[in-house]
C-alpha cells in the first residue's frame, strides 16, 4: 500500500489517481494514522489538479463504506466536532467534513460519521453547520484560485496556503470563531511541511482570538495553547514553550482534570522542554508520571504509552543512565512498529531516539545500522528536506565522526548543515550542533571549508 505522501506527490505532479488508488487513499485516512496536515495537503493537491471522475467515485466508495448511520430527529445533521487529540485508530470527523463540504463535493445523505457524543440542541447543530458553510466557501474559494490554465501545473501547496493567509482576515472579520478554526488549520499545515515560523504565526491568531472569545477555560483554546508550545520546541524556543505549557497545564487540571488525556499530553510535552533545559530530574519525574497514568488508564500498548515510554528514555539518557534508557528505547520500539508500522512517522523518531543512545553506548555499528534503516525510510515517507530527515542525517554524522570516518562525515554534515540553516535559522540548537560536527570531521581531517 502506498503512504499518502506518495499520493501527494503523484497529485502535486498532476497525475491523476486510479478508482483503487483513491479508495486506498481514503481508507488510509479513515484508519486515523494520517496527520492531519498531511490530509491539508492531499486536499489541496487534488483541488489545484482538478478531481477525475474515477478519483472521486474511488473516494466516494471509501467514505460510503466508513460512514456510520446515526439516528436523529434533526434533518440534515453533521457533527463537526473534532476528537479532541486522537492519536490511532479514531476519525475526526472534521476531516470527513472537509471532504465533503469543500475538496471534492461528495456527500451521502442522511449520514454522519463518528457522531461524537449525543446532539444537545438543535440550534446547535445549525450554528455548526452555518460555521462549516462559512469555512467551505472561504477554502473553495482559496483552493480554486490557481488556473492551471493560466499558471501551469507547477502551483506548490505553500503558495495557495500564503494566499489564503493573506485573505484569512479580511474573509472572517465578523466571524472570528471561524477565523480561529481556519488560521489554527493553516499553522498545523505549516507545521507539518517544516515552515515553524509562520505556523507560530498562524497559532499565535488563533489562540488571541480564542482567547477573547471563548476564554482561556476553553478545551479549544488549551488546545492551541498546546500546539504552539509544540513549535516552540522545534524552534528551541524552550522558555516560552515551558511558559505557555505550565499555564496549560495549570487550566487543564481544573477543567478537564489530572488524568485526562489532553492534560497527560501537555505534561509529556513539558517533559520533553525540560529536557531540552537541562532539567533532566525533572524530564524524568514528567515522564514517570505520565508514564504510569497512561498505563493504568489506556494500558500498556496505547500509543500514548509508548510515546511516554520514549519521553522517559529520554529523560533517562539526559541522566547518562544509558543503559536503562536504550532497554527502555527498545521497548519502544518493538511496540511502536507492532501498533503504528515500521515506517510510520513515531516509530522513525524512536528508531532515530535509540540509533542516538548506541552511539552514546558506542555500539557503534549498531547505530550506523539503525541511523540508516531510519534515515531511508525518513527519505521515503517525508522527502530529503523535512527537519526530522535533516536531523537524522545530523546525527549520523556525528557517528561518523566518532568512527573516524571523517570524509563521509564532512559530505553528510555539510549536506545538513545548508538545510538546517533554511529550516531552522543559523541560531538554532541543531543548526549549532552540525556546525560542530563538521568542524570536526574537517579538524580532524586536516580539510579547510
């Protein structure tokens, strides 16, 4: 079965997709392993090419096969409402929303999918779906502008994503709630596709309307709070990533409690930022907590243990407890290929993890093994320039090095070198670190720059 990325691509290079390929495609989404930047970026695609006719009665099929009736007194009902954080195996059914409101005109009546919960109210439901219709025209409008006629078929997602950035205020002015869903969309897009800065932009509007209007309480606005803490991260941004996640935090456990999911999710991302802190006690004692919580709530091989497995090896390894830390990592490991696949984006990031503790260990052939298989498979399913295949390619590098294998190192640390510094700034923690490497390999090879 092909990811979505290679969907993507062929869209992107205007070819067009066989019925099979467009019921796989959709399939893949409704298992809930897809992200949904990458659904963003499928649905943009296959806007800017233009639909076939077996393209849509493909994905028409997929979405007919997943749709689940629900009973109801209210005509013409669709939920919109998110899940709220599913990590595998649920639909949001926002995303289903968006295929058939705006991307591809497809609808089945009298069905919805994933009803989350029992309807409250009627005028409830159509202020939903008012928002959606709003939302449906603003995108259609964005997605369509490119003519293929007029400017071929090189119009790149980022280019209808500026676009439709430039046109989001003036669009929602007396409609900020929808303004806030939209901007939050297009900076998890941003996020997705490497572009850090304007999705903190994107976050950061979103979350100041959401504030205002629906409260700093709101599961909405801690969620956004969330997302941009997740960004600050990527950008080394730890003190404002730790500011915003504590105040989550805080407002979390009393809206939503100490043991929900959304709450675990802001403490595990906490303990990541102390880590990169230097706060290793601490990034130990946030990943034992949450650790536990989520094994005795979700159980062992929830996906959200095993992402708090690897927050803990983590903290761990920032302990120079390596040995505990790679038993942990291969714990990990073995789970995340078991629930996610072998080349799904968390089971890479742990592979990557562990390949990073080996050459700590110096296992040294063992982490060149495992640097590899990861980098190959980061290639495949995010392409050569995303930050996580850029890193992967970093930290081979310094392996290299402390096998003596200079040359190689130099070649593969220039190489990441000159995309970190587009990524992530010349300023940047990582950027900093492949410098180093290659100064190095170049030092201890007698080479100049």
């Amino acid at each position: 079965m092909s990811t979505i990325t290679e969907y993507v691509k062929l869209l992107i290079e205007g070819e067009d997709l066989s019925f099979e390929q467009a019921t796989s495609l959709l399939d893949v989404i409704f298992e809930g392993d897809v992200p949904e930047a990458q659904i963003a970026a499928f649905l943009t695609a296959m806007r800017v090419k233009r639909p076939t006719a077996p393209e849509v009665a493909g994905l028409a099929k997929s979405l007919r096969s997943h749709a689940v009736k629900v009973e109801s007194d209210i005509e013409n009902l669709v939920d919109v409402v998110g899940t709220g954080g599913a990590v595998v195996k649920t639909f949001n059914v926002s995303t289903a929303a968006a295929l058939v409101a705006f991307a591809l005109v497809i609808g089945v009546a009298g069905l919805t999918i994933g009803l989350k919960g029992a309807v409250k109210a009627k005028n409830e439901a159509l202020q939903q779906a008012a928002k959606v219709e709003a939302i449906n025209e603003f995108l259609n409008s964005m997605l369509s502008s490119p003519d293929p006629s007029k400017d071929g078929r090189e119009v790149k997602v980022i280019d209808i994503l500026d676009n439709a950035r430039k046109k989001i205020g003036e669009s929602f002015k007396d409609k900020q709630e929808i303004e806030a869903s939209v901007r939050y969309t297009l900076g998890k897009t941003y996020e997705a596709i490497g572009v850090y800065e304007k999705s903190v932009a994107e976050y950061e509007e979103a979350l100041d309307i959401q504030k205002r209007i629906l409260g700093l309480d709101h599961p909405d606005t801690l969620n956004a709070m969330n997302s941009l803490s997740a960004v600050f991260i990527r950008l080394g941004k730890y003190a404002e990533a730790e500011s915003i996640l504590q105040e989550a935090i805080s407002k979390l456990k009393q809206v939503l409690g100490a043991e929900h999911q959304q709450t675990i999710i802001s403490m595990h991302n906490l303990g990541i930022v102390y880590y990169y802190q230097g706060k290793y006690e601490e990034a130990e004692f946030m990943g034992r907590e949450t650790l536990e919580i989520r094994k005795r709530v979700l159980g062992e091989d929830h996906p959200a243990t095993i992402f708090s497995l690897e927050n803990l090896a983590i903290a761990l390894s920032g302990q120079k407890k390596r040995e505990e830390a790679e038993k942990v990592y291969e714990e990990a490991k073995e789970k995340a290929a078991r629930i996610f696949g072998s080349n799904h984006p968390n089971t890479l990031r742990i592979m990557h993890n562990l390949a990073c503790e080996l050459n700590h260990l110096k296992k040294f052939q063992e982490s060149e093994s495992l640097f590899r298989e990861t980098l190959e498979k980061q290639k495949e399913v995010f392409g050569p320039d995303h930050p996580d295949t850029i890193i992967t390619m970093a930290n081979l590098a310094d392996l290299l090095n402390n096998m003596a294998r200079f040359v190689e190192a130099e070649v593969l640390s220039r190489e990441a070198l000159e995309k970190e510094k587009k990524v992530f700034g010349a300023d940047h923690p990582l950027t900093k670190f492949t410098k180093e490497v290659l100064d190095k390999a170049l030092e201890e090879s007698g080479r100049k720059y």
